[in-house]
C-alpha cells in the first residue's frame, strides 16, 4: 500500500491560508459578475493548459496508484482523470454557447411519463457522442414538482439575473482521495452554476495532482476564482470554521462529513439530539454507500455471461475498488440456471487481470473486518494482486447492508426468481429499504426478457429504484464520466441522515431540480449486438477492466476532446476495435 505524503505533518500555515481566502472574498463579487462570454473563454484555455499536462497526470496517477508503466490500467487515469475535465469544459461551453433565452434546452429531447415527470435526454446529444458512445444514452428525471412548462424555469436560473445583481462567495470543496477529476469537476459546478469562487483542499491521498491541477486551472487562478491548498484534518477544520467560507461541499466518507457536522464522539451524539450542528454554512456532500447491481434473469448465451462477467468485474475493480459507486452488493436470481456460472465467470476474469495493489489506506483493514462478518468468505485470486474477498449475504445481515468497505468485497444475495417481475420489484423494495446509501445502482438484463417485461412496465420499475444515478447494462461509472448527467444521491437526505450526501454536481445543462440519471447501454458489445439484431457499434467498453487498450484508447480520446475533429476519429476507432 502506498503511504500517505511524507510532508502531510507539516505545521499549518494558517497566515498562507488567511491570505488565499481573503484574495478570494475579495474577487468573488467579480467573478459572479462575470459573463458568459469571459467564461467560455476560460474553459477555452483551461482546455490549452490541461492538455500540456494531460500525459504527465495521467502517468503518475497511475505510479501511486501502484499500476504498472506498461498496464491498460493506466488508461483509467486518462479517462477518469484528464477526459473527464476535458469533456467537461466541452459541455459547459455548449451549455454558456447557448445561454440566451436557454436556447441549449431546443436541443434537447424531452419527455413525460405517465404521471407526468419531466425526463430529459441528454445524451447523445452531437454526432460525436453517436460516434464514440455509440447506443449509449442519459436521461435526466427531474424533481416530480417540474413540469414541461416550467422546465425551463426550473433551468440555469442562476443566470437569470443580471450580472451586475450577482452577489459571490467562497465556497470549500474538501476534495476526494480516489478519483482524479472529482475535485476540479465539484468546482467547475461551484464556479460555473453557482456563481461561487473556490477553495479546494485536495486529500492528502491525492495532493500529488497539485502540480498539475495548477497548471490546468491557471486561468481560474489567475482570475483569483481558485485557490488549491494542501493539509490534514486540521486544515480542513480550520478552513471550515474560518469566516470567509460561505459553504462546505464534500466528497468522502460520512463520517468525515458527520465530524464536520456534528463532532464526534459524546459531542456528536449530544448536538445530534439537539439537532445543533457545529456549523450554521450550507452543507453539501456525495458521501458513496453500500451499491448494489441487480442481475435479471434471461436466456443469456455463454458469450453473454462472458460480458457481463467482466461488466461486473469493472463495477468491483475499478481503480482497485475504490469507488463511492463500486458494486458491493451482486442480487442475483436464486432459481436461474446460470447464476452459479456467472459467478464462476466473474471469478475467472478477475484471475485474468493485470496486477495491481492497494494503494489507499485502511484497505486491509477494512478488508478484514468484512471477511470477519462474512459468514462464508471466499477469495477471488488475481495472481499477485491482492484477492477480492466474496461472502454470499443474508438479506437481514445489517452490517453488510450499511459499511461501505471501499476495497475489493463483493456480497452475492439471491433472490428467488421464478417470476422475473416479482423478482426485480423484491430486488427494488429490498435495495431501496436495506442497504445503506443511494447513489447509484445498476440492472442487468437482456433486451427479449426486456421486452417481455414491457417498456413501460420495466420503466415504471425503475422510477421505483431511489438512486441518483441508476445504469442500464452498464456501470453507474459512465454516469460520473459524462458530465452532462448530474452526479450526486437521491433527493431526501438530511445533515440528521445524509447517506449518499446532499445536492448534486457535474450538471453541466444546469437543470435546478433533477431527481436522477438514468444511463444505459447495449446488453452485447459489437458485433454481437449487430448479430442478434442491435444497430449499435459500440466494442468492449473503454472502461472495462478488460479492455487491453484501456491505455491507447484514454489518451486518444483526451486529445479528440481537447480539439475534435473527423481525423482523429480513426485512430480513437483503432484502438477500440482491438481492445
């Protein structure tokens, strides 16, 4: 396991941070003043800047993180690193291109569901996202009180008044340790659908990307809308009680966020009961939570088992497991003749996988204080790579249902199964009611017994599921990825309860009461899906954990965000086709 940085004991400079934090009260009216045109501009040179540091980023990401120079894994630090900025940048461009009269909502198709609720799609929304995303698509649900009428009201109303009546702020973004675009992507949203100038304090796991996130975001430095800190614990408890903060928004554990809160310990429990926080800021948050994919029985072929074993595979393994949205609950179907052979498929592929460690602290610990709960704990061997632990899990074990392990555990509940509708509304009502946390949960099944189902009868299911982020015969990971989605748990929460967290980010169409995203992909990869009758052209996704070109297909697509173009469409073909 890596360490965590040598300089983390360093004595606080409070006086440096006084000074960051005064420069950004003293800009922040500027800023929310500025116009659409002066931030198109900036995320203009953002996008110069960070692709001059893109390959540098990505490959020492990948270093602490244990992978190895000549891994595919590497491609995870490109995609979920300096991709997902790019892209970013891409979309609030076209969103602040198209601002006047909220003319960027034209573009978007735009729905009703029976008992009315709004859904918007958003991708895919150019020729490139049909291109590279081929048969992927996103909606957006929005909050049951919008309607189509006042969709548009409920939209980028932050821009609805005048500049010059903007009012600013400053607001702490406490950055995540695991993912390298959370902490740029929660201030994009700060910055750009708030109005608000930023203070990021990166994770001590983390800081290493200082350097480079400097040199991507000078242009929002430079305009003294953000500054980028380094610390421990007691950093960040100084900057969130220090007057020049307006707000909090965090990414972690909640239990960091319940410390910021509440305290700990006997004055935790004491201003709980009282329901007085320590703090009067506005609080926002995405916290993770114990995620659950459903497995929906079907005539699956032997090569359909294959590839939603190493879909599974990546909803577990993904930067090691250590994801807010990994899967950590598989409901599985208990009378289906191919459970036992997925789970063996799973397995396999997980003994295919390059090695790599477990580069974020408190893993083996964790780790073994799930494999003490597990009544049958089993080790899914990766060779030289640390083995995933897999524990079948009773539907009543409350403390596999509410510990996030964040580390390579899987818990396999079955469900009986003879009546798939039956089955997946057990499975809802179960995920909805037991486990902890809600954002992001996955589906997987085949399109005849979809079909069979009904379309709307299977939508209807799923407007049942209370997440965030629900994914379709993909992983809630792509959610993340495209920025557009919103990112964030299921309305509802409170400080008293904040589960997944409260609030939402990425968002980049600026929709002001969204409920969830729904995103869904093709069941088979081309060509099969062609063969059984699919007109979708998307391979082995860029993101499974299997895909042997991870690397080439990562820094590809960075470069065709940074500038896209029809040239370099072969080349990001290339690499696909073969991965």
């Amino acid at each position: 396991m890596s360490s965590l940085p040598s300089d983390l004991h360093r004595p606080m400079d409070a006086d440096a941070l006084d000074a960051d934090l005064a420069t950004l009260a003293g800009s922040k009216q500027a800023w929310a003043r500025s116009t659409p045109a002066a931030r198109i501009a900036v995320l203009k040179q953002i996008k110069d800047a960070l692709i001059t540091v893109a390959e540098t980023w990505a490959t020492t990401a990948a270093k602490h993180k244990l992978i190895p120079a000549d891994s595919q894994h590497v491609g995870e630090e490109w995609v979920s690193g300096p991709y997902a900025v790019m892209s970013a940048c891409n979309q609030l461009i076209e969103t602040l291109s198209h601002l006047d009269n909220k003319a960027f909502l034209k573009g978007l198709p735009t729905r009703e569901r029976p008992d009315g609720q709004v859904i918007v799609r958003v991708t895919p929304h150019s020729v490139w996202d049909s291109l590279l995303l081929s048969g992927v698509e996103a909606d957006i649900w929005m909050q049951p009180e919008v309607t189509r009428d006042t969709l548009a009201a409920n939209t980028a109303s932050a821009y609805d008044s005048k500049e010059s009546d903007r009012d600013g702020a400053v607001s702490l973004i406490l950055g995540a340790g695991n993912i390298a675009a959370i902490a740029p992507l929660d201030c994009f949203y700060k910055l750009f659908s708030e109005h608000e100038v930023c203070l990021l304090k990166m994770n001590p796991v983390n800081d290493y990307l200082i350097p480079f996130l400097q040199t991507a975001l000078a242009p929002l430095i430079a305009l003294d809308a953000l500054r980028i800190v380094r610390g421990g614990a007691d950093v960040g408890e100084y900057l969130c009680n220090h007057e020049s903060i307006d707000n909090i928004h965090i990414t972690g554990a909640v239990t960091t966020h319940d410390a910021i809160v509440w305290g700990t310990g006997e004055t935790a429990k004491a201003n709980r009961a009282a329901n007085t926080p320590l703090t009067d800021k506005p609080v926002t948050s995405e916290l993770g939570g114990v995620c659950p994919t459903i497995v929906v029985p079907g005539a699956w072929s032997a090569a359909d088992i294959r590839f939603q074993a190493e879909q599974i595979a990546t909803q577990k393994l993904h930067n090691s497991g250590f994801n807010c949205i990994a899967c950590q609950v598989l409901v599985v179907p208990e009378d289906w003749e191919h459970t036992d052979t997925l789970l063996a498929a799973v397995e396999d592929v997980m003994k295919t996988l390059p090695p790599r460690g477990l580069y974020y602290p408190g893993s083996e610990s964790r780790l073994e204080r799930f494999a003490e709960h597990a009544s049958d704990a089993k080790r899914f061997d990766r060779g030289d790579a640390p083995a995933c632990v897999v524990s079948a899990m009773d539907p009543n074990d409350e403390w596999m249902a509410n510990n996030e392990v964040f580390a390579p555990a899987l818990s396999v509940v079955r469900f009986p199964s003879t009546d798939t509708a039956a089955y997946i509304k057990n499975a809802i009502d179960w995920c909805n009611n037991t486990l902890n946390g809600t954002l992001g949960a996955n589906i997987l099944l085949d399109p005849k017994t979809e079909k069979k189902l009904g379309a709307q009868a299977f939508e209807d299911m799923i407007a049942e599921l209370h997440y965030g982020c629900i994914a379709i015969n993909a992983w809630t990971g792509l959610g993340f990825l495209m920025a557009q989605g919103t990112w964030g748990a299921f309305p509802g929460h409170t400080l008293q309860d904040a589960q997944s967290g409260i609030g939402v980010v990425h968002n980049t169409f600026l929709f002001d009461k969204p409920e969830r995203t729904v995103v869904r992909a093709p069941f088979r990869p081309f060509p099969r899906t062609v063969a059984s009758g699919g007109m979708t052209m998307l391979p082995r996704p860029p993101w499974f954990v299997t895909n042997t070109q991870q690397h080439n297909i990562g820094k590809a697509l960075t470069h065709f965000q940074h500038h896209p173009s029809w040239l370099k469409i072969p080349g990001v073909f290339f690499y696909a086709l073969q991965g």
